[in-house]
C-alpha cells in the first residue's frame, strides 16, 4: 500500500466527519402545496391503492398487481421483496397531496408519506415523502421517485441484501459488490468489538453510484464527489432515535485498496454503532479521533504514513497551540488531511496514558453528555492542557522538531 492510497483513504474519512459536524443532516422537506389541479386525482381510491400496496409488500406478485405498466409492476415487485429481505417493519404509506396532472386523462402525482424500520436495527422509523405517480384513476401506480430530492434506497430498485454478524448490508449492484461490503461491514463491527462491546446493529447502505448516493442522500449534486463514506440519519432529521446508517459513495471507495477501504468502513461503523451522529456536545477531535483510534488499530503500517500530512504540517508551521475546534472541522475548511490526522494523534496520546479501556471510556462519557474536562480528569489525572502538552510532546517526536 502506498503513501498516497492512505492519504486519500483519510481525506475521504474526514470529508465524512465534516459532514457529521451537522453538514449532512439537513433540512426536513416541507411539503409544496400543488403546483396544478388535476381532474383524475382522487385521494380516497389513492389511498386505497397505497394500503394494498403496504399489505403486499410481503407478497411480490400482488405488489405486481398495482402497477400501472410492466416496468412500474417489475419496481412494485422489487421493492416488496426489498422489504421482507430487509425485515421493515412500521412500514406505511400515506397519501398527502396532489402536486400536479400528468399526460393522461385519468393520472396524476401525487406526495407520499413513507416510513419504515429495519427490524432488528433501527429503534424507531424513517420518514421521508416521495413522489407517487398514480394512474388508472388513482387504482395503479406508474412511478416512484424523489419528492424534492430524497429517494430512500430500497424505493429505488431491486436490492441486494446480506446479512452478516452485527451487520445488514444492501446494494443496488451486483451480488458481487454487496459480498465485498458484507465481508467489510463484518470486520468493521468486529474491530468495534474489543473497545466498544456490543454496540447498535450496523446498516450500510450502498447505492450503484455516486450519482444514486446524492439522491438517497437528499444532497446537492456533487457534495459528496470526493467522499468515501458518510455515516448520516437515513431521513436527514436529528431527532434523537432517528435511524442512522452507513452510506458508501463507491465512486470513492471503490478506487481504494483493500486496507484503506477498511479503514474508511471501520471509521464510519464506530460513528454507527456508537450513536455519534447528534452527540452535540462530544468535540469533535473526539469523536474522529477516536474513529480513527479504533479504524488504525490493527493496520500495520507506521505513523510517519499514516500521520504524514500532519508531520508535515509540524515541519511546515510549528507546532499546535489549541486542540482542534469544532469550526475547524467544517466543510472547505481546508487540510482536513491534516486535521484528522492531528485528531488521530489526540486519539493516540490519550491511549499512551491510559490504554485503550481509558479511551473507550473517556468517548463513552462524553458522548453520554459527560463534561470532556472532567471525564478527562477522572479517567487520566489530566486537564486538557495537559492533554494539549502531551499531545505536543508526541507531534514533534513524530515531526523530529524540538518542543
Ligand atoms: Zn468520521
């Protein structure tokens, strides 16, 4: 593995956790009232049509029945059989409004409240709305897509589903690729394990391509061009027990070897199963760092790779005088390289002191809403500038520069 492949595998870490800083979460889609009436709409047989639907959804044949043409009855099949692969449960589906006719006489589109929960997984329900065109007077369904800009993955399409232990993953793709994040999501839960125990189940969501992740994300084109992985709520809302999944952007993630792909897939499941996502008030030099803690543990190679940029930053500027700030994790802030890996290396000086039990605990009581200073004190004797001082002392060992 070269030099560059690891500084690409943790610039595409970091973009992540500059999403997580609250980027990623966004707005909640707020329904538009209809652009145009049309004449075919009609809410009472939509919603009928909605309800058989939700009750075929363990039957693929019957969703089949509800579709407008062959194509949209080959999707309502796919997304019966998404479900019962998935195990959703909460699922419903209900009709909102009309947002304008289509071409036909007796069609129209309508918005639909979706919710769902992996069973097992997540402990409450998503919910999103998608755009539904009804046909047939509101009896069929023509197509599903995304209201505004989020699509849920498993509305898109066929999907293929593992499971493995403390982890589901499902791929829009090939047998092949939901194989090769099945066998990644399993060593990243395990590498979770010695520090963290049994955590929250681990969903990693892979989209056929990064063109697919912005839609099941709700993003602007292009916000995660240069992204590994990001680990975000899966309907974009902050409430405390919204579900919070994995999504790979493999345009990304694809291109790195097999080492640094790891390392990214590790780095998002701890965010995952620890409940990371919404933990305000952990800093995040924290929270990455000790992403990175867990994600570099068993990778052997040494610091002058894995902690180069920040080395050279040391050479470059001199020594930090503050541990990272929140602010200094925002998006196009610039040497985000450099920042994870200075993160990392707070990671790494803390379990020098007290090893990694001490860590693990430290993150646990301030993710838990534990002040930093005093978790600090009582897991370590030090204040946070002793922590800065120690933290200091092993980047000019690391940089070769004087204290
Ligand atoms: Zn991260």
């Amino acid at each position: 593995m070269t030099r560059r492949v690891v500084t690409s595998a943790l610039t595409g870490v970091l973009s992540v956790g500059a999403l997580l800083a609250g980027g990623c979460s966004g707005d909640e889609y707020v329904a538009p009232p209809p652009a145009t009436r049309s004449d075919a709409a009609d809410p009472t047989v939509a919603t009928a049509t909605l309800a058989a639907l939700r009750d075929a959804l363990d039957d693929p044949g019957a969703a089949a029945d509800l579709g407008a043409d062959d194509e949209s009855a080959d999707l309502l099949a796919a997304l019966a059989r998404n479900a019962t692969a998935l195990r959703l449960e909460d699922v419903s589906l209900g009709y909102v409004t009309e947002t304008g006719a289509t071409d036909g006489d007796d069609g129209w589109d309508g918005l639909v409240s979706v919710s769902w929960r992996v069973d097992g997984f997540d402990r409450a329900a998503a919910r999103t709305e998608v755009a539904v065109s009804f046909d047939d007077g509101g009896r069929t369904i023509a197509g599903v897509a995304a209201a505004e800009r989020r699509l849920p993955l498993w509305l898109t399409g066929p999907l293929v589903v593992r499971r493995v232990p403390g982890a589901l993953v499902m791929a829009a793709g090939e047998p092949e690729v939901a194989d090769r994040y099945a066998e990644r999501a399993a060593r990243a839960v395990a590498a979770t394990r010695p520090l963290l125990g049994r955590g929250d189940g681990l969903v990693v969501e892979v989209p056929e391509d990064g063109e697919q992740l912005h839609r099941v994300l709700g993003a602007d084109r292009g916000a995660y061009d240069s992204i590994a992985a990001v680990t975000a709520p899966v309907d974009g809302t902050t409430a405390p027990r919204s579900p919070v999944h994995v999504f790979v952007n493999r345009a990304v993630l694809d291109g790195l070897d097999r080492v640094a792909a790891q390392v990214v897939m590790t780095h998002e499941a701890v965010h995952a199963v620890t409940g990371a996502v919404g933990a305000r008030n952990a800093p995040l030099w924290l929270v990455e760092g000790f992403a990175d803690h867990v994600a570099l543990r068993d990778v052997d190679l040494p610091e002058s790779r894995t902690a180069a940029q920040v080395i050279r930053q040391v050479k470059r500027d001199g020594l930090p005088d503050r541990l990272p700030a929140d602010s200094d994790f925002s998006p196009g802030a610039g040497h985000l390289g450099t920042l994870y890996e200075g993160a990392w290396q707070v990671a790494e000086t803390l379990a020098d002191r007290g090893g990694d039990d001490a860590l693990a605990t430290l993150y646990r009581e301030v993710l838990d809403g534990a002040g930093t200073a005093d978790a600090l004190r009582r897991g370590f004797g030090w204040s946070e500038d002793d922590l800065l001082a120690a933290w200091r002392s092993r980047l000019a060992a690391l940089a070769g520069v004087p204290e």
